[in-house]
C-alpha cells in the first residue's frame, strides 16, 4: 500500500472486505461529513478498509487551518534546492529523504490551498 489516498479512492477493489494496512507515505485525504467535504494531509499509520467506511489512524495528519503555507513553500524551496544541488552545504544529499520532504511540503500546500 502506497498511500491513504490510493485506500479511499477505491484503487485496491482486490482487497478484501475488512482489513488493516500499513500506510507510509503522505497524500492528501478527502472524507466527507453529509455533503461537506473535508481535506487531511495524512502521513504514515494504517488504515481499516471495511465494506462501509475506511478508518485512518495516521502517524501525522494536519487539516488547512494546521498548516502554516509560508513555511511550506519554504520547505518546498530548501528541498527543491537540495535536489537540484543549489543548497547552502554543498554536502552529498540523501536523495529519498530530499523527495519525502518536497512530498510533505507540495502536500501541505496542496491541503492549505483547499481551506480558503
């Protein structure tokens, strides 16, 4: 399992009826509540697939109103730099966890847009 995204959005319709997954990487989550629609940038933890509902426990979720866009636009600047051999030590980047944090940073710009 990739992602919660790839759990709610149906992608696995293999898996079976009730089960627990392990969930590594960040994405968004959308969940609805009657009619309104809700966005989570959720990273890690594991999710229950029933028939009827899907339960997340994640390691990291963060709602619009949790995120502070500024910082992750600057977090998104510092890894896009490190990945491009622009930053301010020249030392040998470790490439997964330069992805992980632009991941993190572009997610969290992604879920902040949605709360205005």
């Amino acid at each position: 399992m990739k992602s919660f995204k790839e759990v709610v959005e149906g992608q696995h319709d293999e898996l079976p009826e009730q089960a627990f997954y392990m969930v590594g990487d960040i994405g968004e989550v959308i969940y609805r509540v009657g009619r309104d629609e809700h966005h989570i940038a959720a990273a890690g933890g594991f999710a229950e697939v029933r028939n009827d509902k899907v339960i997340i426990l994640a390691d990291v979720a963060e709602t619009p109103a949790d995120i502070d866009r500024a910082r992750a636009e600057r977090a998104r600047d510092r890894a896009e730099a490190r990945l491009a051999g622009r930053s301010a030590s020249q030392e040998e980047i470790d490439y997964a966890r330069a992805m992980g944090a632009l991941a993190r940073a572009l997610t969290r710009i992604l879920v902040a847009s949605r709360g205005q």
